[in-house]
C-alpha cells in the first residue's frame, strides 16, 4: 500500500491531514470581486492603513530585447504573480518593463496572439499596472550592461526605491502571506540564499528606504560584470551594516534562508526541488483513469485539497513521503530552476499544470494549493503545455 493511499485512509480517523474534495464556490468572473477581500475573506486594508510599514504592493520586472515582438511568459510566471496575488491581496503590481502600456507587445499579449499565460497576466483579474521604464545601457561608472538580467537588476532596486513595496522575481513563489514581515516596524527585508549572502531576487522596501537607496548608489560602483556584483554582493554589504542601526530605526532584517530562498542553483538542490517521484502515486491517478474510461468531455476533474494539521508530522509521521520537504518555515519559494544551467532532472523537462497538479515534486507541492485554486476556476487545464501556445 503506498504511502499516499494510507494517507487517504487515515484521513478519517486522524487528525494529521484533511483533504476534502468540495471546491470553493468562486466562479472565474469573481475572482476579480474578490480582489477586494483577503484569501480569508476580510476585507483587503486600506493603501494608507498606518500598519502598513512597507507597502501592500508587488514589483516585477520584464524587459524586453531589442526587436522582440512579444512577451514570453509561461505557466511558472502565471503561477508566480497569481500566488503573490491570491496569498498578499495587494493594491497595486506593477510591472516595470522597456515598451509602453499602449505597445503592440502589450496588445498582443491582452488578446492572446502571445499565448494563454500572456493573456492571463494581462488580464482584468490582477489588473497589473504598466510602468514604462528606461531600461539603462550602462552603470555610473561607465561599464556596459550586458546582461538582460543585469539590466533588470538596477531597474528593480530604482522601482522599489521610488514607489516601496516587494519585488520578487519571476521564478519565486508565494507560499503565505507576507503582512507579518512588512508590518513588522523594520524599514526593509530580505533572506539569505545559499553560501550565506542576501538574496537579490526578492525584497522588501519603504519607500526611499536607507537599505535601497544605499543599494541603488553603491551598484553604480559596483558593477564590474561579475553575476552579483553590483546585487547579492552590495545588498548583503548594505543589509549587514544596516541591521546594527541604533534604536529606533529599524532599518533592516534579514530572515534566515529556509524564509525567501530554501533551495539553490547546485544540482543536488535544484533535484531535491523539482525530481519527479514516480513510486509516489499521482495526483492525477484518478482524473486520468476516468479519461482513459472516456468519461463526458465536458467533466472537469475535481482535485483534492490537502490541509496539514500543525502536529501532524510528528504526531503521524508514516502519512508524508520520505522525500517530501516541510515548507512551514518558507514565506517565498526561490525556485532556482535547472534549465538555466543545462543541468538534467529525473522527470522534469518543465513547469506545467500537470507537473504540479501530480504533487509528485517538492516543488509541485509546495505551489500546489494555488495550482488547485487556478484550475477549480478555470484559468488552467491540466495538458496546457508550459508557453500556453
């Protein structure tokens, strides 16, 4: 009996996991009415809510190369901006990147000639505000930049400095909500990645903070070229100094590494994340078998949810897979993805709807309760492939 199904048969008589296969009754034409609400249904606080320290908004980045006609989002990206959307509520994403809000680019991607996942992104549903930006060629002291991501890279810091808020990049991932860490009276927040550097790819800011304007002056000088030089390097500089600020300022707080980025670019992580576990029963099992019998064509599987009970990985050990991860302690997920560096994981070749909705991944199931939100609503299918196209 594998140790999915002794889960379901617990599920009974335990008190360790619930699952229930009732769907939430939100139809894809409320879901832009309950933006007003949080996931739990109170009501979303006011933008000048003085609890608000750091403020309720999200900053991504996407900058387009020279004589791109369109954007190339995929289903890790709706994932990513859906989960800051779903578990934060915020007033306002912004998306800063090199064409304008009036663009073809934009036009394109609205309609959906670029693809489903450009067309959702685009959509009423997050209502992403526009910012045009200049994307810089070159850092203050002169040096080229020559890299894309270098070039997001001062764009993100100058955006978070001049409106506050949290950037993430694309390839992280909201787990929880982040109101404890922005109302926390600290004037920024960030984690540490692996080798104990602060990470770049997701951070938190008042607006005109010490930490980011400190950071967006010292990058200029910085840069040299190198990957995170002018990033991780300066911003673990800046953060460290800045955590031992005299009372009261608070300026800086750096979360430990399990909280913004658990995994990493090395291979032994990148499997550990997202390595399919084929002797872990599917998700899907039943959904499949049900098509394979050629069940009504119009029959959209019902997934189940599963809620874990705060005691139940001691209490019952047996019902979670020796390979699962525990991701209690993670606000954001930095899913270093392996493509990127050429490097082969066992069953993965890429993020996509069936990958996670199969929870046979750490990865998939971490993201997997808002996967099962998106597809109760209709926004995804479980064979959309990862580009949408």
């Amino acid at each position: 009996m594998s140790i999915q199904t002794r889960r379901h048969l617990a599920l009974h008589r335990a008190e360790g996991l619930k699952k229930t296969n009732t769907p939430t009754p939100c139809a894809p034409e409320l879901a832009v009415a309950s933006s007003r609400r949080q996931p739990d249904g109170r009501p979303r606080r006011d933008r000048h809510d003085a609890r608000d320290v750091i403020p309720n908004q999200v900053h991504f980045v996407y900058v387009l190369p020279k004589n791109t006609p369109d954007f190339s989002f995929e289903f890790s990206h709706f994932l990513s901006i859906y989960a800051a959307w779903h578990y934060w509520r915020p007033h306002t994403i912004y998306l800063h990147t090199n064409v304008p809000a009036t663009g073809d680019e934009v036009a394109r991607a609205r309609n959906g000639t670029a693809g489903k996942w450009n067309k959702h992104i685009f959509s009423k549903l997050f209502d992403v505000q526009i910012n045009t930006v200049t994307v810089p060629t070159h850092a203050g002291n002169g040096k080229e930049l020559k890299n894309m991501e270098h070039r997001s890279d001062f764009v993100r810091v100058k955006a978070v400095h001049d409106l506050g808020g949290v950037y993430i990049d694309w390839d992280v991932h909201a787990l929880r909500d982040i109101a404890p860490l922005r109302e926390a009276g600290f004037k920024a927040v960030a984690g540490r990645q692996r080798g104990g550097e602060v990470n770049s790819g997701t951070f938190l800011s008042v607006r005109g903070g010490r930490m980011v304007a400190l950071w967006m002056r010292q990058m200029h000088t910085a840069y040299t070229g190198a990957w995170t030089a002018h990033s991780n390097a300066v911003l673990t500089r800046v953060a460290q100094r800045l955590v031992a600020a005299p009372a009261p300022a608070r300026e800086m707080l750096i979360m430990e590494r399990d909280a913004f980025a658990p995994g990493s670019w090395v291979a032994h992580d990148t499997d550990a994340l997202f390595a399919v576990h084929n002797t872990t029963v599917s998700n899907l099992q039943r959904a499949d078998a049900a098509a394979v019998a050629g069940g009504p064509a119009t029959a959209r599987p019902v997934l189940p949810a599963y809620e874990e009970a705060f005691a139940a990985r001691w209490d019952t050990p047996e019902l979670f897979e020796d390979w699962e991860r525990d991701w209690s302690a993670t606000y954001l997920l930095h899913a270093f993805t392996p493509v990127r560096w050429s490097h082969e994981v066992d069953g993965f070749t890429h993020i996509t709807p069936r990958y996670v909705l199969a929870r046979q991944s750490n990865f998939a199931r971490a993201v997997y309760p808002v996967a099962r939100l998106m597809h109760e609503r209709g926004l995804i299918e479980v064979e959309d492939s990862h580009t949408g196209r």
